[in-house]
C-alpha cells in the first residue's frame, strides 16, 4: 500500500458534507480536492491520498507531487543529525524534494527555531544562492568561494569551520549533486564529505546543517557506509513515486508539453521517476529505441564490470542479476561484491532496513530475465519484442 493518508468513502463524503471544496486534477480523470491541511493539499483515488501543490512550480513546470513521508522524515533527520545525505535513483526527484522542504517546511514548524537560513550550491550550475532568510554577505561569499576552493589544504572542512564562525543564526548547507563539485575521483569526493562530516560532529557544531544530494551509486555502498557512520550522518533514500500520484503528474506535464510516450510504456520503461519525463516524452519510433539501446548498452557493460568484480561467469552473472534485481537477498560473499558494483554502476540501489536490491529503472529488471529466459550472454541481443514489459511489476523498498 503506497498510501500516504488513508481515508475510506465515508470519511471523505465527511469531509465533503463539511464544506471541503471539491477540484479536479486537469486530466485526472476523477481525482478530486477533499481537504486542505494548511499548504498541504490532499487528493484521494480509490481510499489513497497523496500531496499535490499545485501553488509550486518544479523545474518540471508542474506542480509539486507526492513525497509527504520523505517531507517528514527529512525533518525529522534534520532535528537528530549535522550531515544528511540524501541518495536514490537517477531522476527520482531528490534535488526537487529537498528544495520544497527548504521552501516550505524550513520557514516554519519545529525546524524554524534551529534552522533559519539557507544556501543552496548547485554543483551542476556552479551557482551558489541564499535560499531562505539573510544569509549575510560574508556567508553568501563563502559559500560562492566553495565551487573554487575545494582544492585547498583544507577544503570543504575549513569552509563549512569558516561558515560556522560567521554564521549568527543556525544555517543549512544543501550541495546539490555534491559529487559533480569535488575535483577527482568519487573517493576523492567521499574524502571530503567524511572530513567535513567529522568536523560538524566533533565540534558538536549546532550552527551548521550540511545537507548533500548524490546521483551516483557509489555513495550508497557499504564502503561509503562505513567511512561515514558515527559522524552524526545519517542517509536518506527517496524512491520512484507512488504510482497513483504519478498519474497526475504525467497527466500535467503531457498537458502542458505533450508527450508521445504513453503512461503504461513510459513507466513500463523508466517506472515513476519524474526526471525521465524531459527525456523520454519527445522521444518516438527509432529516438525511443534509440534511448532503450543506449540502456541496454550501459546494463551490459555494467554486469560485465560486476562479474569481475565478483569473480563469476558473464552467463551466471545474468541468473544472479535476475535473481537480486526481484529483491532476493544476498546468499554470499560474492553475490555482495557482484551486486555493490551493480549499484556502482547506477543499475540497483540498496534498500538499508531489508537488505536487498532493486533496479534503478524496470527495464533492467526486465531485460536481465529475458536474457536468462532466452540463454543469452549479451543483454544488447534482446529485441524489443523479448523484454515482455507488460510483465514488469515495479517494486519499492517501502513496500
């Protein structure tokens, strides 16, 4: 059950009686506005309830979807430790999750009093911005000095030390994307992100927050795990979306932009990760095949990577990469080596509580059991017609 708020057709004929405005979601086909809470506007789709801000605009252009539990529970990090690293899937919508909490969970509620200002560093954009509050010049400069400094003796230690000195009221640090900020290599990365980790912890510093995104796998490793653990970190996964709240969303952006991947295919392909719309929905005929070889390349090379690393057979690696990417657990050493670079690789990532797998994208799930079904060694032999994406069922570590 991926309901975030549960309410049967009595309570909400309840609500309705008492005055609750009824709205339909553009293209929702149905859904209807049954109460707000505050900013905080709840739709119901046969008994399950969901976020939708229609008053907020995503990078997407659309309004911001689902995530009510992944809103409570950044908060609820937030008040216990110094550095939260938020980690999923590429495109699931960590970046945009994070800054609507800054935007509206920051400003008010029990984080106002410890948390009153913002900085956001965008890695990508090599931009730094107050995001909430006055952040104050010297601060806003310090944090601008990072995207060229932390090549210094000190680093990202000795600035998040210097922002700590400066700052006269509690301060959050959102790095977005931080590993695309680092120069070398993703240790190099986690070297820094440990030492600043350490340094937050030590000091038992209450001033400074650091907040980061990662898109690469790496950071989710047992390996990444361990450096961090007792630095007052703490990790946060943030999935692909509750289907039923994904539904609208797709409905909205189609709506706006159009799309020529319909909803079964497109969440068939990339399941409910948002990013994946600007990337797929132009895409049709030769440019989607295009864009599913590319994948199949990528999974290929990525279970050739993994079988070394675990020291299996390419054929066997194919069996035991079906077998994890359904959620089995591991059985041994090897199947942990094999499956940690899988999630390296950007291919799986790891549910923490379960102790297992699951793909990043459905389609891998689906093409590594075509390719056991059919005794191929190379994963770019598949044709289309062998995947059987009406078979795949998409799965979720919160399940």
């Amino acid at each position: 059950m991926y309901a975030l708020i549960q309410k049967n057709q009595e309570e909400a004929l309840d609500h309705a009686r008492r005055g609750s405005r009824g709205e339909t979601v553009p293209g929702g086909r149905g859904l209807q506005i049954l109460y707000c809470e505050g900013e905080r506007r709840y739709f119901l789709d046969a008994g399950r309830g969901f976020l939708v801000d229609r008053d907020y605009r995503t990078a997407l252009g659309t309004g911001f979807y689902d995530r009510d539990l992944e809103l409570d529970s950044l908060e609820e990090k937030l008040q216990a430790v110094r550095t939260l690293i938020v980690y999923g899937p590429r495109n699931v919508g960590k970046s945009e999750l994070v800054r609507y909490f800054l935007a509206k969970k920051l400003s008010g509620g029990r984080l106002a009093r410890i948390l009153r200002r913002a900085v956001i560093i965008d890695a990508r954009l090599k931009h730094a911005e107050p995001y909430l509050g006055r952040v104050g010049v010297d601060a806003l400069r310090l944090a601008e000095r990072l995207l060229d400094a932390l090549g210094a003796p000190r680093g990202l230690v000795g600035l998040v030390e210097e922002l700590a000195s400066l700052a006269a009221l509690p301060l959050t640090v959102f790095i977005d994307e931080f590993h695309l900020l680092i120069r070398g290599s993703l240790e190099d990365a986690l070297a820094e992100l440990e030492a600043a980790a350490g340094a937050l912890s030590k000091r038992g510093e209450a001033k400074v927050r650091l907040v980061v995104s990662v898109s690469e796998g790496f950071f989710a490793t047992s390996r990444a795990w361990r450096r961090l653990y007792g630095y007052s970190t703490s990790y946060m996964l943030v999935e692909p979306m509750n289907p039923q709240a994904f539904k609208p969303l797709y409905e909205e952006y189609r709506g706006k932009y159009g799309c020529n991947v319909d909803l079964n295919t497109f969440t068939r392909l990339a399941g409910t990760s948002p990013g994946y719309l600007v990337d797929l929905c132009p895409r049709s005929g030769k440019l989607l095949e295009e864009w599913l070889r590319e994948r199949l390349n990528h999974l290929d090379t990525s279970l050739h990577a993994a079988a070394e690393a675990a020291g299996i057979g390419h054929r066997e690696s194919i069996h035991v990469a079906a077998q994890l990417l359904a959620g089995r657990s591991i059985r041994d050493p090897r199947e942990r080596r094999f499956i940690e670079k899988l999630v390296e690789e950007n291919i799986a990532y790891p549910c923490i509580k379960q102790a297992r797998y699951l793909p990043q994208l459905p389609l891998y799930a689906a093409a590594v059991e075509a390719a056991r079904e059919a005794g191929l060694d190379d994963i770019t032999q598949l044709a289309p017609e062998q995947l059987k994406l009406s078979r795949v069922e998409p799965k979720y570590c919160r399940e």
